[in-house]
C-alpha cells in the first residue's frame, strides 16, 4: 500500500501516522482529510499534505479514522469522489453491513488500534469483510508496521476489543494518576522525576510480564507475608478493586455495542 490517505486527523489518525512513519513509510506518500485547525496543525509538523491539495492522487488506501456520528457521511464521501476504493474502518461500534448496504461492491474491512501504535507498540484487530486475501495481507503487513495484529473471525468480537485494548490505554493512565498523586511529594514535588519513575517503574512491569507470563507468580515474587505489599493488596482486594476494574471495561463494551444501534 503506497498512497494512503487519513480521512480523520485525530487521536488515532495522528498515532498511526507517527507509527508509520517512525517505521520507515515515506511521508509524501501519507495524506489527511480533515477541517479541525488544531488536527491539520499537527500533521502539518509532521509533514503530512492534506489530500484537497493533491486530488490526482492514486490511492491505495483510505483509512476512516473519524468519530462515529460523522462516520457513514465520510464514507459516502468518499465513493462519490473515488472509484473502487479500498477502505478500512477504524471507527467503533459501527458494523460492516452499515457500509456495504451503500455499495456491496467496496473492498471493506474493520481495524481497531490503539493509540500505543506511535511507539510501534500497537494492537490491532482486524475484522475482514471484503477484501480479497492478497490485499489483505498487505493490510496485515501494513499494522504490524506499527505493532501487532489480531486476526478476529468473528465481527462481534471487535466490540470486546475495542472496550478493552482500543480504551485500554486510558484505564492505565487513569490508575497512574492516582500513583503520581503519591509519588509526586516523594519526588520533592518534582512532577518530571515522579514522571521518570513511573515510565521506568512501567517498564519494568512490561519486561517482567513478558519474561513470566504467570502474574501471580509475579505478584507473589513482590508480596512477602505481613509486608507492606500484602497490605496494599488486601487493601484492593477488600474494596474489590478487580470487580471495579472489570465492570469498567465492560462498561466500555456494551457502549461499544450500542453505537452500532445508533447508526
């Protein structure tokens, strides 16, 4: 895939474009359809042209990246002004059939990434609903530029996904606000030292989970009887952090769910 076109400037669109880019894909042949002014500034620093600029463009491939009220609209937007043209997804919770009752015809397929795909430490599912299995395997090798791919058979399955890999970043950095408000008065007040603590301390959990997958073995490596660990655990285990934790990401995919109802 060459020429790929962002139709959609945000969060996401930006995190692919830097992820593409920091794994080698030229920026002149990256592109971008959007009218937020803060969006098109920050693909304007990375050298990111807007397509309006470069209409006789061929292009390989366009990625809808844009929220889902403005989802189906971008789309018709885009087989008026393009013949044939490939199209991946990105927007959650609306399903396949939403697109292909407009043109049964289009090389269609669903991807949900995170925003970790900057760092080229993306997941991604992969949903394929008419794409032949060539190009799909270009659409392969083109996410796993920016990270790892999950192939999922079943569609429905992309809304578990979402609620917990697209969102999952948010989750963690929500618990590592609570961590930095304690650790900052450690750290003399030093917001960027509590800062480097915490990316390393993360960094570490990354390198021991990949090393031991078993994470009660992990934790009991950390956790000495009647230490201060076991009493911080205690601490969540009795006011049921896990539940907590876990009704919030379902949460995430029941939405998920009934954005698809919406549209």
């Amino acid at each position: 895939m060459k020429n790929i076109v962002l139709f959609g400037g945000g969060n996401i669109a930006q995190a692919i474009v830097e992820g593409l880019i920091y794994a080698g894909h030229q920026k002149n042949n990256i592109f971008y359809v959007d009218r937020n002014p803060k969006n098109k500034k920050i693909l304007k620093k990375l050298k990111i042209r807007s397509l309006k600029e470069n209409t006789s463009l061929k292009i390989d491939l366009f990625i809808l990246a844009v929220k889902p009220k403005d989802a189906l609209s971008a789309y018709q937007e885009i087989l008026k002004d393009y013949k044939n043209p490939k199209i991946v997804s990105l927007v959650a919770g609306i399903k396949s059939k939403k697109y292909l009752e407009m043109n049964k015809n289009i090389k269609f397929l669903r991807a949900m990434p995170n925003t970790s795909s900057r760092f080229n430490l993306g997941i991604t599912a992969l949903y394929n609903c008419t794409f032949s299995r060539s190009d799909f395997k270009k659409i392969v090798m083109l996410f796993k530029k920016i990270g790892i791919i999950i192939e999922v058979e079943k569609e429905s399955k992309l809304d578990n996904f979402t609620g917990m890999i697209g969102s999952g970043p948010a989750y963690f950095f929500y618990l590592l606000k609570s961590y930095e408000k304690k650790l900052i008065p450690l750290c003399d007040g030093d917001k960027n030292k509590a800062n480097y603590v915490m990316v390393n301390l993360v960094k570490g959990i990354g390198m021991s989970v990949e090393n031991n997958k078993d994470l009660n073995k992990l934790i009991a490596a950390v956790a000495s009887k009647k230490g201060t660990t076991e009493a911080g655990l205690e601490s969540f285990k009795s006011n049921n952090l896990d539940k907590v934790f876990e009704e919030g990401i379902s949460a995430a995919i029941r939405r998920s769910k009934e954005i698809s109802n919406e549209f």
